[in-house]
C-alpha cells in the first residue's frame, strides 16, 4: 500500500462516510461550557478532552462489517482489541464483524489521544460504551421507522433488530445508511447495557484483534511504513545531549553506492523537548547503504555543557545530595525528634541507574512533505503531539499535517516523544518532497534515549521501645523529567514525586519526605511507570529491612505499616493523585492490604522452601491501581540468580478485558526482572556507553520467571472507577526481587541492577 | 547477478552482495514481515530460514543464499496455519508484535529438528531471541502446544 492509498483507505473509511462506512457523519467539533475555577480530574482535564459521538468511533457498511476507530496507540496493551470490544459489547456487534482502524492523530475531533500514563480505558471506558449504546439505539430507531413501530419495541441483539411482536429482523447492514441519517441521542437518554447482559466486556474471550496478522508478518508498524518513491535514511546525531556538529566532511559518504544526499541537520536549542538532536544524516536508495553510508562520514562534534557527565562521579553527587537535608515535600509531625529518641534506628541508601526503554522497533517512521503539507506514518504514543512538532517545524498549519498512526513495537513511554518523525519530515523536505524513512538503529535508540532517571533514594526510620515505627525520613534525588522543557531545573516535579514517594500511605506518626537538588545531563524521560520504579524500589525494600532489623515476617510488618483500612484524600496530603479526583479515587488502603494478603495466600507465603530459595515480597499503588508480588528466587553457590515463579495480585477495579490484564501483569513482571537483574545504562564523558544488546542487557526466556501466577481481585460493578493496567505491574517486581534475594542468601541488594553482585 | 530463492519466488539482484538479507528483503523486495532488532544477531529479530535452518538476516550477507532457499514469515505456511501460528493466536501471545515472527521462525526451525523440545531444549534454541514486552512464558506454552499438535 502505498501513501496515497492509505489516505485513502482512510478517507475511505471514516473521513468522508462514503463507501462501505455509512453510518459516519461529518461531526462538529464540541463546544465546552467550561467552569475555570472548577478542576477537572480524569479525562476531562486531559488535552482536548473526551469524546462519546458515534458517528466518530463506529462505521458499519451495508455489508455489516462494523469498523470500530481506535484512537489510542496500540503498543502491546491490547487497545485495539479493548477498545473495539466495549465499543461492540454496547453495540450488540457480533465480534465475527468488527474490524479495527487507526485513527489518525487529531485531538480536536477524537478527544485525547496521548496513549501513555495507563489512561486509555480509565479515561475512555465509558465514552466508548456510550458511542456503542447511542449506536445501537440509532439502528433500533432505524429499524422502527422502517417498521412503522414505536423504537422500544426494537430490540438491537447481536448484529440483527428484532420487532418482538411481529418477529421481524433487520440486520446491521440494512440499517446502517437509514440509521446514519438520525440524530445521535442525548446523552441522558442513552441506554448502557447492564453489566449482566456483557458479551465481551470483562470475559477476556476475544482474541487479539492483529493477532493474526502479527504472526503472518503483515501487520505493520512504523519501520514498515512504505510509499511510492520512498528513500531511507539514518541520522548521526551529537552524542553528548547538547552537543552540535563543528565540522563534518560527507565526502566518502557521498561515494558510498546507493547515497542520494548527505543532509546537515541543525541542533535545537536547550531544552530541547521533543525536536530532533540535529547532526548529520545520509539519505539512500537503501537502509543498508544509509548505514554504510554514515560509517564514512568525518564529523568532529562540539560537545557542549553536557560533555563532562560521567555516571560514577554523578552517582556520588546524589549521594551527597542525599546524606543533607533538602526541600521538604510532605511533612507530618517532627521527625528530628522522633529519631533522637527512637529505641532503634535503621537507615539505607539504594541506587537505581539510568535505563533506557529499548523498544524491539527501535524509533523509525515515514513523512513525505510536499504541495505544503506533510503526511507521516509513524509508531507514534502520542499522534496530536507529533503532529503539533511537525507543524511547528514545518511551518506549516497543523491543518496541513496528518500523523497517521501504525502499530508500534514497544512504547513504554520512548514513543510519546515524537523526535524521530520530525527527522524524517525534515529530510523529506531536504529531498524535495520524496518520501523519507527515518530508521533509529539500535546504538542510535539507546545512545539517544530519553532516558528513564537515575536516582538514590535515602531512607531513615526509628522504631519505639515497642517496635512501632514512629519516624520516617526518606530522601530522592533524581534528575526531572522537567528538564527537556524548561531551563536547569533542581527539582523534580511534583507528579514525578507523587509517583509512589508522596503518595505513601503508610501510619507514621512523624514523616518528611524530602527532594534534594539534582541537576540533568541527558534527556530525562518517562519509562514504563516512571518514578514509581525507584520510589517503590527504595520504600518496599526498606519495608522488608526494616522488618529484618525488627525481627518481624516482612509481609506482616508491610501490613502493619500500611495500617488498617481507610481512605486518604490525596489532596489532603498534598500529593499528586494520576490527575484523577481525590474523591473517587482515594488512597483506599484496604486494597492495599487486598493485594498483599492475596498475593501472600496465592503464592504461599511462609511455605518450607528447598536450601538457596526465598520469598520477597512488594506493594505498590500507582496509576490507581493496586499491586503487590511476591517473587521465588534460588541463588546457587555460585551466585547464579534463577526465579522459577512469580506471583502477582493486582486490583485495578473492573476489569475491561482480563485477558489483557493478565498478559500486562506477566510483562510487567519480566520488565521489572530486566531492570533489577540487567539494565543500566552509564555515562562517560558525557556520552552513554551502551551502543547495542551484548552491553544493554536484557532478560532473555531461559532467564525470565518460569512460571508467573497472576490473580486477578476485580469488581464485577462497572460503574467503579477503572484502574490503569499497563504500568502498575512494574513498580514492585524489583524489590520483591531483592527481598527474595535476601531471604535466600541474606545478601541485601541496595543498588540496581543486580548484574554480578551475587557472585560468590 | 545474485540469484535467491524468497518463499518460492526467485529473486535475481545486482546491489551488493555483502548486503544483509533482511535490508534485500525489506528495502529490496519490500517484504517487511522480517524485522531489524539489533543489526548484530544479538536479538532474533530478524529470523529468517536459510535451506530450512534458522538464521539472523541482519548478519547473513545476500550473497550467502545464492542458489540457497530463503523463508520468511510470510512464507512459513500459505494461510496461517503452521501449528506455531496456531498456537500463537490460541495462547494470545503477541503483546506489540514486533517480535514474533523472529519468535516463531526461530520456533519453526527448532521443531524441524526437535519435534517435542524440553523446556532446556527450548531454553537453549530461544535465548537469542529478545522479547522486551515480556512474553516468554507464553512463547513457552505455544511451542509446547504446537509441539503436542506435530508441528513439522
């Protein structure tokens, strides 16, 4: 397929309502009644909103073929399964007759479509139910026109409208077109199908939507993207953040065979957020020769302010942060007192390096920009984003630009940043319009990162003469995330802080949390659950510490801290809460305590294990979500670390497709496994010294948890408030790890990642 | 003049011969079920079989299939029905995707050999091939499942 086809195709399918889609109408963009003084939470306080129109989301041809559009990225979480699922369920689709397509990038009409932060069925659950109710009813009003009978008498059942009484039927396809024509109901007049009555919704019967194109080679993804015409090119960028090209010579370059243009790109401005890094790129008739191409290039680059970051002095730096006292980001009675008279006191110091996300497709993506406007086909998280980048660097309307959305190979948050699309719109404009594939190699992708921080967390506590702990003190240090946007921030944001560090629910009578000054060296960006990663790495192992010093079982003791069951206003303790309301998604430590006691039941906590095994445990809420894992290690006599089982509870509310959840949780646990046994990326001379996977490990099958449990606790009441579902799973892998790992070989592990430091 | 046999179709090219199959076959014929991972067969992306056996297509020149049958994914069987495939989709593998057809051209060539591979047996065929989204113990359960159903 080429460019002119796919836009095309999707004209065809959804821009226009011509075709095989008739129940798709031009729809007018929503008009806001905004209350400024009156915060939004959830969905409606994200960019552009929610949308529940139909005529946006369904498209059923006379055929009957139902085409539900999906507006979120599909990266491994199963969206596009998910989202057509509730959109049919509500429908009374029958699934046999539901296809999937992209929408393109273009928030103005679909609402948010920034597919990060563990939203997409949190937010969209229910305007998607509601598209899919106010659809069928459309075609139940289509049905009792054509009949001449009252529309209550109608009934849509799995693609076909029954008049009850006279036993008539019409299928989907013969009402689409009289059905596009009706009004779309008002929203208090849409009808949602009672939970009982689900198809798909919260059975996890569906297979995946791209299933079998992923195993036949044809689903396609950003890297294999093609147009008419299209040339490839690889880039070499500065490889200090900050850095430019002082001179370069393209000449041997140019000679390489299949080299069309050796193109200078220039370097932004610092910050730099999401544009390209700038250096030089090599345009070829192939990937292959672009590469070739680039071994020849002579370039002396310019260093820039960054060109002394060095990861062992770096990793000092915090710790002195760490070891004085810094900003106070939540305080509770006095901590300085509560020490100095504790009975006991028991402080640690973990570390966790910077990684780097390493999606399988690394970045890649195709633009054509020519007759003054730009159409791009890229592995995009975040379409509007992208496409608002490519408009500003254009110059162009953003009317005159169009992001579409192919799958993406791995996300975890490298894909929001759209830097690599506007590289290749940027060429294609250098090459006079012909279309331009950017490919990120795999030294690119993880030299060029935006890289997850690196941080020490400092933590502090002092027990009474009765064991309870009566004073916490808990320092992080981390570079921000803040930092691409704005000039030299100190401090990390407070939604960075509130990724597990002030959100802890923990009963502690004198508590300060406290954020010490830490300057950025690299692009900082988000990876799969953010802070969350050091945040409950540093407080669940030093949960499981403290329980060592205290002579306690570690899940015992993790219960006692967490308390017993009650709700915390988020606000109320002046922490970020996932942008969702306080009210409707308090801290609820009952759920804490679920996941914990279900997770220790499952997996057997206390059970007799065999010489060298052990059992950690770890809990974490993030995303409103509720996790706790416990994982089995043996470690042999010569240090080598094997993990033949993983259990895992999550509560995330109801449930959408469990499916799904399942597949999220047992990734989860593998990436977590990645993080705390393997990843690190280091810095040298400000540039990071990683370049392909035999230096940027990753866990591999013989190495992965042989066997992960997942237990699913839900809520069968639809009308609960949805948890996020692809990112929770990450945060307590690691220090149930680490705690395993102690309960093995006594061995407390304090800095990530494991690597060789259990070898004997 | 290279002439290579892809999936049954046979494919005479004149670029050069040290050219990595898996840039001849995506950028070339434009066949882009194959993947690139790594460049460096550090992560199986690019798993292609060479006369039945499989093989990296990032480090495996053009030149060394001249006269030899290549098989990508898109040729492993004519309509989705190789038992891997089938178990893929039954054990809902897949999390991005962008993995799997290395996974199962890997699986394919193990099966060939060893019909009923042992979890070391699988361990030992598997561990070059990356999955960052995290589904091995699936990848795992579908080899067994086609292994059970006599993949060939």
């Amino acid at each position: 397929m080429n460019a002119h086809d796919i836009a095309n195709e999707s004209r065809r399918g959804f821009l226009l309502g011509v075709g095989a889609a008739a129940l798709v109408l031009a729809v007018p963009l929503p008009v806001f009644a905004q209350d400024a003084a009156q915060p939004k939470y959830g969905g409606e306080g994200m960019p552009h909103g929610l949308r529940d129109d139909p005529r946006l989301f369904v498209a059923i041809g006379a055929d009957g073929v139902v085409t539900v559009i999906c507006h979120r990225s599909e990266m491994g979480q199963g969206v596009r399964t998910s989202v057509a699922l509730v959109v049919a369920d509500e429908l009374e689709a029958d699934w046999n007759k539901v296809k999937v397509q992209q929408a393109p990038g273009d928030e103005a009409r679909y609402g948010n479509q920034n597919t990060d932060g563990s939203r997409s069925l949190r937010h969209h659950f229910m305007p998607l139910r509601r598209a899919g109710a106010a659809a069928r009813a459309m075609l139940e009003a289509a049905a009792a026109a054509t009949w001449s009978v009252p529309a209550s008498e109608c009934k849509a059942q799995n693609h076909v409208v029954t008049h009850a009484r006279s036993g008539r039927t019409l299928g989907y396809g013969d009402l689409a077109t009289k059905a596009a024509a009706l009004p779309v109901p008002a929203a208090d007049a849409i009808a949602l199908k009672k939970s009982a009555d689900f198809r798909y919704i919260g059975k996890g019967k569906v297979g995946l939507i791209d299933g079998a194109d992923i195993v036949s080679g044809r689903a396609t993804f950003g890297i294999d993207a093609k147009a008419d015409g299209m040339v490839y090119a690889v880039v070499a960028r500065p490889p200090v953040y900050g850095g430019k090209v002082k001179s370069f010579d393209g000449a041997e370059a140019q000679k390489v065979p299949g080299v069309l243009k050796v193109v200078p790109l220039d370097s932004p401005a610092m910050p730099s957020k999401f544009r390209p890094l700038g250096g030089i790129a090599v345009v070829a008739t192939t990937t292959w020769a672009a590469i070739k191409g680039r071994e020849k290039l002579k370039i002396e680059w310019e260093a820039g302010p960054n060109g002394g970051y060095d990861s062992v002095a770096y990793r000092a730096s915090l710790e002195a942060a760490a070891r004085k006292p810094g900003k106070a980001v939540r305080s509770a009675g006095d901590v300085d007192a509560a020490l100095a008279k504790a009975a006991k006191k028991v402080e640690a110091e973990y570390y966790l390096p910077h990684i780097a996300h390493a999606t399988m497709e690394p970045p890649a993506a195709l633009a054509r920009v020519a007759d003054g406007r730009c159409d791009a086909w890229a592995c995009v998280q975040s379409p509007q984003d992208a496409r608002d980048l490519l408009a500003e660097l254009l110059g162009l309307d953003a009317s005159k630009v169009a992001v579409n959305v192919t799958l993406l190979g791995g996300g975890f948050g490298r894909k929001s940043k759209a830097d690599f699309v506007a590289e290749a719109a940027l060429l294609s404009r250098a090459m006079d319009g012909k279309p331009v594939k950017v490919t990120w190699t795999r030294d690119d992708d993880l030299m060029h990162d935006y890289f997850h921080t690196v941080s020490v967390e400092r933590l502090e506590a002092g027990f009474d003469a009765d064991g309870k702990v009566t004073a916490w003190l808990h320092r992080s240090v981390a570079p921000t995330i803040t930092s691409i946007f704005v000039p030299d921030p100190k401090h990390e944001a407070p939604f960075e802080l509130g990724l597990g560090m002030t959100d802890t629910p923990f009963a502690i009578p004198n508590l300060r949390l406290e954020n010490p000054e830490a300057a950025a060296h690299t692009r900082i960006g988000w990876f799969r659950s953010v802070s969350n990663v050091p945040h409950a790495f540093a407080i669940q192992s030093f949960v499981a510490e403290l329980a060592a010093a205290a002579g306690r079982d570690p899940k015992d003791f993790l219960l006692e801290l967490i308390g017993p069951a009650r709700l915390i206003d988020a606000e109320s303790i002046g922490t970020w809460n996932y942008g969702e309301d306080p009210k409707r998604y308090p801290i609820d430590t009952g759920r804490w305590r679920r996941v914990v006691e279900t997770v220790a039941k499952e997996a057997g906590w206390g059970r007799k294990l065999a010489a060298g095994r052990g059992l950690g445990i770890a809990a974490h809420r993030s995303f409103v979500t509720y996790v706790a894992a416990v994982v089995e290690v043996e470690v042999s006599k010569d240090g080598t670390l094997t993990i033949p089982r993983v259990d895992i509870a999550v509560d995330c509310g109801p449930q959408v497709n469990p499916e799904r959840v399942r597949s999220q949780m047992e990734g989860s646990v593998v990436q977590g496994v990645a993080l705390a046994t393997l990843g690190e990326i280091t810095f040298k001379d400000g540039r990071a010294q990683q370049t392909n996977f035999h230096q940027y490990q990753l866990t591999r099958l013989p190495q992965a948890p042989r066997e992960i449990r997942v237990h699913l606790i839900g809520s069968d009441d639809y009308a609960q408030p949805l948890g996020g579902v692809g990112e929770p799973g990450v945060p307590p892998v690691a220090p149930a790890l680490v705690n395993a790992v102690f309960a093995a070989t006594g061995k407390r592990i304090r800095a990530l990642p494991i690597a060789g430091q259990l070898r004997a | 003049m290279i002439n290579v046999t892809v999936n049954g179709r046979e494919h005479a090219f004149d670029g050069p011969p040290e050219m990595p199959l898996l840039w001849f076959l995506r950028d070339v014929l434009g066949m882009t079920g194959t993947k690139f991972g790594c460049g460096m067969a550090l992560c199986g992306a690019c798993t292609i079989h060479l006369d039945g056996t499989a093989v990296r297509g990032c480090v495996t020149p053009v030149a060394a299939a001249a006269g030899k049958k290549v098989t990508t994914i898109e040729g492993l069987s004519p309509d989705v029905s190789h038992p891997l495939q089938k178990a893929w989709q039954e054990f809902n593998v897949a999390q991005c995707g962008y993995c799997q057809p290395g996974q199962i051209m890997q699986a394919a060539s193990l099966l060939k050999t060893t019909p009923k591979p042992n979890d070391a047996e699988i361990d030992a065929a598997m561990g070059g091939n990356l999955c960052r989204c995290g589904t091995y113990t699936r990848i795992r359960a579908a080899i067994k499942r086609a292994a059970e159903g006599g993949a060939a």
